[in-house]
C-alpha cells in the first residue's frame, strides 16, 4: 500500500497541477526556460495531464484488482476529479488556438 501510494499521489497531483495550472506555468516557460509560444506549452501540458491521470487509472485498477477491494467507488472519484481537470485542460487548450 505505501508503494503504491508513493507513486500514486505525486502522479495524481502532478496531473492535476498541471491540467489546473498549465497556462500561467506556461508563460512562466516562455519567459525562464525558452521562449517560444506559450500555446504549444498549453497544449504540451494539456497532454501531459491527460496521459497522467490516464497511467493513473490503470496503476489504480491495477492495484485494487489486486487487493479484492471495491473498484467502483474509487474508480468513480478518480473519474470525478480526473474528468473534469482533464475537461478544463482540454477547453483551455482549445480556446489557446482559438
């Protein structure tokens, strides 16, 4: 379990950060590390978070197959909280292009 949640919960709160937080982290790139568009930056976050919570998923079905534990109920939070930063990265993202 201690495993398991070492690696599950700075996976999940980088996904999220970054779905949340991707575009002022974005232009925070542009001005510090290299300047180019923050837009590709957004949509490089946007897909970073997505795939994320996307390993996220599998590590957490995988693990409570394992464990005999009921999947519903922490599949369905993770969805919750997944679906809707993934949705808010991905209309960010998408007014980004215009």
């Amino acid at each position: 379990m201690k495993r398991f949640l070492i690696i599950f919960i700075p996976l999940f709160l980088l996904a999220t950060s970054l779905g949340v937080g991707g575009q002022d982290l974005a232009y925070w790139m542009q001005n510090h590390v290299y300047d180019m568009w923050p837009i590709y930056y957004v949509t490089i976050f946007c897909v970073i978070s997505i795939v994320l919570y996307l390993i996220g998923i599998i590590l957490l079905i995988v693990y409570l197959y394992k464990q005999k534990k009921q999947i519903f109920i922490y599949i369905l939070g993770y969805l919750i909280i997944a679906g809707n930063v993934s949705f808010w990265s991905f209309i960010a993202t998408v007014m980004w292009w215009g």
